[in-house]
C-alpha cells in the first residue's frame, strides 16, 4: 500500500498551482464537470458516451477521470492501463476509442496497479488530524492530472468527479468549469444532496448546464409499463424550486450497464435504443451550450470538424 500524501511535496492547492492548472487547460475550449451528489449515479458510464457521442461527430473530447476511490473510466472505454511514462513535460494522455483522450489517477505513479492506493495511512490513523491531509492528497493529485496532462487542443473536456460537492467545490477553487452537468437518481435520498449543492451554486457561482436525473424507470420485456426504480418526485421538486433544469430523464437499460463492464460503447452498440438516442441528443446540447458559452467568453480557440491531430 502506497500512501499518496508521502508521494506529495506539496499537497494544497494554490494559487500558483490555479495558475498551472489554467496555463494548461488554455487549449481546452471547455471544461464540463460531471458532478453528483452520491456515487453509483451513472456520472462515468454518461460522461464515457456523451465523449463518444460528440468524438464520433468530429470533436475533439478529452476525459479527467478524476474520482480517485473509484477510478471506471479506461475499463468502461475498454482501454488498458498503459505504463505511466515519467516525462519532463507532462503526463501524456491515453487515446481511446475514437481519439478520446484520457488521463486517470490510474496514470500517476504512485496508483500504479496491482498496487491499491489509499490516502490515508491506516496505521497511522490515531494521528490527527486525519481528514484534512487526505482531502489535501486528493486535491492535489486531480490538480497534477489537469496541470500536467497535455491534452492539446479540444473542443471538450469532461472531468469525471468523485461524488459529493466538496469535490465539486474544489475543482471550482481550482478551475471554474463552463458548465457543470449534476447526474443523480430520482431518490428522495439524491435528491437532498442535490438541494445542498443547489444552495451553494451562487455563493460559488457554479455554472449548472442542468440534471440528468438518470435510471428513472425499467421496462422489461414482458411488462406492459415503464416501472419506476426508486420513489419518484423529489429531484424534480427541487430542481423546479432552484430554477434549474433537467435536461434529461433517462430509463434504466440493463444493456447500458453490460456494455459499460465490458468497456464497449453502448452509445454506438445500441446506437438506436432510446437510451442512447437520447444520450446523444443530450451530447448534441451540451455542445451547444458550451460553443456558444465560449464564444460569449471570447475564448479563441477554434477547431475544426477533421479529425486532424494538432501539434501539441
Ligand atoms: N441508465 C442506466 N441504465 C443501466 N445501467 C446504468 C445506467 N446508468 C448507469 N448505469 C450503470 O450503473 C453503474 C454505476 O454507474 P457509474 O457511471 O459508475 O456511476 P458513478 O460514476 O456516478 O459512480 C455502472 O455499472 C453503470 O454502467
Ligand atoms: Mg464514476
């Protein structure tokens, strides 16, 4: 077991390191948060096939897959863990499927598998204070990943967050994204974190593009309706209170989950499901959204359709 804070010489965050990770993402046009408040909501296998869906209409996409507990994003695109290649300039990131570029906390060094990687130190955990070092390692590690990567120029770059708002809240102190996607579950449960984030957004002036409130209802084969998973009601009540949108309701499709542990793409799998439709609508707006943002921005960057590699 490798400790991540002892890797670190410097765990906080700074404003040098804000400076860093900015003087870096200034090739990316911009940067989507995919954020929720409870894990197992669907923000990784979503953020996967919004990249595909938007790469496979010419664009050039990136993934931050920065949820470092529960790293899924090379195994859901089915991309092996490469070497971790110190380099003088960078991490340089994995190519995926259809010129996705990745980079993950599976990359860093010091998370090289079979090697688990904690941060924090079991046998020292009489010690305090505990939490504020791991949070500080963490932190640090997702601030190395966007500082360091070198991504070249994209049009997108999603960053896959681990649940919870605090890691929003630090990406934000970090870099303020251009928009922030909220991926939840209809629970009543979800539902009361979402309405956390919800009152904080303005104090930190979180760009919220919207809620996927995702895995809303099953239809199996035999039955003659939609069955919801989980008591509906309360996502909708509090989005509808905070004036922000939901901009997709999606079913549960079983085949969505198998395609996603077999690291296939289920946007092109099932490409005519209506899951993925509209998944791929909903790619389709967010582009939208985050062109004309960036262009309201002012920011310059402006890429073509080709598939053509720039220098980087
Ligand atoms: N709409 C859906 N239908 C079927 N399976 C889904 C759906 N959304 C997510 N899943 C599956 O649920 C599991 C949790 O999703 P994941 O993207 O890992 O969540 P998170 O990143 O928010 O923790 C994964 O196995 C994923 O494939
Ligand atoms: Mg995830």
């Amino acid at each position: 077991m490798r400790i991540f804070g002892e890797l670190q010489d410097r765990a906080d965050a700074s404003a040098a390191e804000a400076a860093r990770v900015r003087l870096n993402l200034s090739s990316v046009r911009s940067l989507v948060a995919v954020a929720s408040p409870k894990g197992g909501s669907g923000k990784s296998a979503l953020a996967v096939n919004i990249a595909a869906t938007l790469a496979s209409a010419g664009r050039k996409v990136g993934i931050v897959d920065a949820d470092l507990n529960a790293p899924s994003v090379l195994a859901m695109l089915g991309v092996k863990v490469p070497r971790y290649l110190p380099m003088a300039e960078g991490i340089e990131p994995a190519s995926g499927p259809l010129g996705i570029r990745l980079v993950s906390g599976e990359f860093l060094p010091e998370v090289q598998p079979p090697a688990p990687i904690s941060f924090v130190d079991f046998a020292d955990v009489s010690a305090e204070p505990v939490r504020e070092p791991l949070e500080a390692s963490h932190s640090a590690a997702v601030a190395r990943m966007l500082a360091q990567t070198r991504f070249g120029n994209l049009d997108l770059l999603l960053v896959d967050l681990a649940p919870g708002f605090d890691r929003l809240h630090r990406l934000a102190s970090l870099v303020m994204p251009a928009g922030v996607l909220l991926v939840t579950r209809p629970s009543a449960d979800d539902a009361r974190g979402l309405a956390r984030i919800f009152a904080m957004r303005k104090r930190l002036g979180l760009p919220i593009l919207g809620v996927v409130e995702n895995m809303v209802g099953f239809s199996c084969n035999n039955c003659r309706s939609v069955r919801p998973l989980f008591p509906e009601g309360e996502v909708s009540r509090v989005t509808r209170e905070a004036g922000i949108e939901i901009v997709a309701r999606l079913p549960f499709d079983p085949r969505f989950a198998e395609s996603s542990e077999r690291g296939r793409l289920f946007a092109q799998e099932y490409a005519d499901s209506p899951l993925a439709k509209q998944i791929a609508e909903m790619a389709r707006r967010i582009a939208a959204e985050m062109n004309a943002r960036a262009a309201e921005a002012g920011n310059s960057i402006d890429l073509s359709d080709s598939a053509e590699e720039t220098a980087d």
